[in-house]
C-alpha cells in the first residue's frame, strides 16, 4: 500500500500530504478535529506505527503523524540529523499548517525530537509526551559495548538478560558498513528488533513490518537512520545549554522499571513532569498497548487542568 492508501485505511479522514520546510520536504498524515497533536515516531519506523491510536486520537484532536527527515516519505538530505535541526524542521511544519502552539508526542528518536521542540520553541509547545525515552546525556557514553552478565545476559543469552543490550547505539555509528549490510534486507532487522524489544511481538504484524521494511529498503534510508544516531554527540552538547522545559511533561514507559529509568534523566529537565508505567508493553507502547496510550493522552493532552502542576517527578 502506498503512503496515501495507508492514510485512507484508517478511521478518521486521514490524508497523506507533504510540506517543504527548512530546505527538506516532510511528509505527514494528518486528520480529526479539536487542538492540534503532533505524533513524531523512531527508528525503524515511521508514522504507521501510531496508526492503531489515531483514529481515537481523531475524535478529540486534529492529529498529524510526522514521518522526520530522514523518515519514510520525507526527503533524506546529507545532514542536518542533530535534534535541534529536526526540531527546527517541526517548527517549520507547524507554521505551515497555520498553528501558533502544539502539544507533541514522541516515540525514541521521535521523543528526543519533541523534547528539543520544546526546548528550543516553547512559544509553540503547549504539552509534551515522550513515550520510551529520555533526552541524550552523559549516560548515553557509559553503554556497554559488551553485554553485562546478570544484567544484559545470562549464561551468554542476551534474550535472558533483564536489561536490554543496546549494541545497534554503537552499529549504527560505523560510516558505510549499515548500507552495505541492511540494503535489501532490512526487514531482518527489523524484525529482530521488534522481536527483541517488544513484550508482545505480535502486536506488531507482518503488514505492519512490511511497511517498516519498505520505508528502510534503500541505502539513503539507512545512511538517514543511522545519521540520527551519530548526532548524538551533538545532540548531548545541545541539551546541556538548554534550561528545564516549562510546558507539562508526560513520560510513558514500557512496563516495570520506567522510573528508575527516566527519572534521574528527566527530573533536572522538566518543571512538571508525570511519569507513568505501561503494563503489558515494552519498547513500542503504541503498537503494543494502543488503549492505554490513548486514555494516557486524553487524560493529559485534553482533560488535565491547565493550571495543575506537578512538584517532581510522579509515578502512577
């Protein structure tokens, strides 16, 4: 199916469009009625991984699912793949689509995105959800190249470890060899990863890994997904100079141990912030537990009190 009918399969009066900004042309899809929410996904993926949740988003928001430079239908230029670029490239979509504000949602690098929207334009940032993520920092030079028995394996079984090793940070940091490998044969990828980080990996479909596969299938594709990994560095540098975020923040994770997790990464960064556990759901919380994301946003996008603040980070 192509970007377009995917858009129409969905409930909702969801169009495929594009916008060119900042230099790159940006494709979204976009649809409902009400404030405007802006879901920004991660890698590798792209807008399709919130399909299941936009139609429900629909009935209370006008929702526009962005596909990030570098991403599915949007252009895959030589750089600009730090966040504070691609946040720039978000700022330039919203112009475009007329709104002075937002609120913004966003999934791994798509989080990173939304964080560095806010803390660059918080003119344009009403409320903010980062859905298993935190901003890049200093921790991010202390991952093991190695898995840790007892933490990231067990007896030499990575899949048994209660940690995640997180060795694609460093694979896709190497110039060339991803291209040359993954070209043709993403879909390997893709489902090793899904496989590996999703509590319920049949949440995620073959049709649904099909289109990851298809958005991933050329070299200009892996070079871009892999460029947003190797602006991490920049990424850490920027986010040290920017001043806590004062629009509302909700933290989703995926199950047990999110608070450990985001917490000590997200409690210095954010003036109100609300970090909240996803039962049942591991990295990909919109694939894998769809109605709890939706009852989360509403909750906090639509029906929490604009003057309600959170002192710290607060669990539920």
């Amino acid at each position: 199916m192509s970007e377009v009918e995917l858009a129409r399969s969905l409930e909702g009066g969801f169009v495929s469009r594009h916008a060119e900004v900042g230099g790159v042309r940006l494709h979204y899809v976009e649809g409902g009625n009400g404030d405007p929410l802006l879901l920004l996904g991660g890698w590798p993926q792209t807008w399709w991984q919130f399909h299941k949740i936009m139609p429900a988003l629909a009935e209370h928001f006008r929702v526009v699912a962005v596909d990030l430079r570098g991403m599915g239908g949007s252009g895959k230029p030589a750089g600009g793949y730090d966040k504070k670029a691609m946040a720039a490239d978000i700022r330039g979509l919203v112009g475009h689509l007329g709104h002075d504000a937002v609120h913004i949602a966003g999934h791994d690098i798509g989080g990173m995105v939304a964080y560095a929207f806010a803390a660059n334009h918080p003119e344009m940032t009403r409320r903010v959800a980062l859905l298993d993520i935190a901003p890049p920092d200093d921790r991010f030079f202390g991952y093991s190249l190695l898995p840790v028995p007892g933490r990231h394996q067990v007896d030499g079984d990575i899949h048994a470890g209660p940690g995640r090793f997180l060795w694609w940070f460093a694979f896709n940091q190497v110039p060339d060899l991803p291209e040359r490998l993954l070209t043709g044969r993403v879909r390997l990828l893709i489902d090793w990863m899904i496989d590996y980080l999703a509590v319920d990996p049949a949440a995620i479909t073959d049709h649904d890994r099909d289109v990851y596969a298809r958005a991933y299938s050329s070299d200009e594709a892996i070079r871009a997904g892999n460029a947003w990994y190797r602006a991490l560095a920049q990424d850490i540098a920027d986010g040290k100079t920017y001043a806590p975020l004062t629009a509302p923040v909700l933290a989703l994770g995926g199950g047990e141990g999110t608070r450990a997790i985001l917490e000590p990464v997200l409690a210095s960064r954010a003036t109100d912030l609300e970090i909240v556990e996803v039962p049942g759901s591991g990295h990909y919380i919109p694939e894998e537990q769809p109605e709890a994301v939706v009852g989360h946003f509403v909750r906090f996008f639509r029906d929490r009190p604009h003057d309600v603040a959170l002192s710290g980070a607060v669990s539920r």
